[in-house]
C-alpha cells in the first residue's frame, strides 16, 4: 500500500488522465480509477487517524501505569524500612547469616545537640536560617573540645545486603 503523499500525486495524475483537456468530457474508465483512489486515500487518512487515537490512548494508560508503579514503589520502600526496623529490633545488634542474606552492622558516630545549645559561633553555618554545624561541632568533640549541650552517641546502623 502506498503512503499518502503517493496516493495524493496519484490521484491529482488520474484527474488530469481521466479528463480531456480540450473537450472536457470524462473518461469513464480512468474516472472509476480515480475514484478507487479516492477511496484507498480515504482508507490511509483513516487507518492513520486510528493509529494516533490509539497512540495517545496508549500514552495515558502508560502515564496512568507509570503513577501506580510509582506508588507501588514508594509503598514497597516503605515497608522494607519497616521490616528493617523490625529487623533491627529483633536482632539488637546481633549479626545474621544465611546462604540467601546476611545481617551486618557497623559503627557510625551522629552529634546530637540540645534545642537550647548555646553553640560558639564558629560551630554555626548560615543558610537562610541558622543551624548547627554537626560536622564541626563532631570534629570539636572528637578532638576533646567540650561544648555545652552536645555529646557524641554510638549508634548501631544495619546492613542488608
């Protein structure tokens, strides 16, 4: 089947072949080719025509699937954080080992500072608010430096692998 670019010049040669130029008259013959044309264009405007309707009607089903996998997802992160926190409960820093998992858990140091730290300007960084500087304030306290209101804390951080 011919695309419609070729069946539009065909139609516009079997017009000027089925009429007479100096008389006028039309062909009958040519003219029920020209017609058949007519129709086969009418058939490709169509078939084209569905096609984009059913393209667009694809395009919302996949949007619609791609927001509920996107929900599906954020319910599946969701829940594997709980069931880490489970986990993490249950064990109490105990480590797990099977074929299929193993539990691990490592070290980490966070600084916590109290809501009314009176915090040396130099431990302070300035955004468009002003919060404390946990990466200072922690390399402070490492180093022996005391501030009022923050300590280090030894935390216990699961590893699922």
């Amino acid at each position: 089947m011919a695309n419609l670019f070729e069946i539009n010049r065909a139609i516009t040669d079997a017009w000027a072949a089925c009429v007479d130029p100096e008389t006028g008259e039309v062909n009958d013959e040519l003219y029920a080719q020209f017609e058949a044309l007519e129709m086969e264009r009418d058939a490709k405007i169509e078939g084209i025509a569905c096609w984009a309707k059913n393209l667009t009607s694809d395009a919302a089903q996949l949007k619609a699937e791609a927001k509920a996998m996107q929900e599906r997802a954020a319910a599946a992160e969701k829940k594997a954080e709980s069931l880490k926190g489970y986990l993490a409960a249950a064990l109490n820093g105990a480590k797990f080992e099977t074929p299929r998992c193993v539990i691990g858990w490592r070290k980490s140091t966070a600084v916590q500072i109290a809501p009314d730290a009176d915090l040396p300007a130099e431990y302070l960084r300035t955004k468009t608010t002003v919060e404390p500087d946990k990466t200072a304030i922690k390399a402070a306290l490492v180093a022996g430096t005391a501030i009022d209101g923050c300590h280090l804390e030894t935390r216990n951080n699961m590893t699922l692998k």
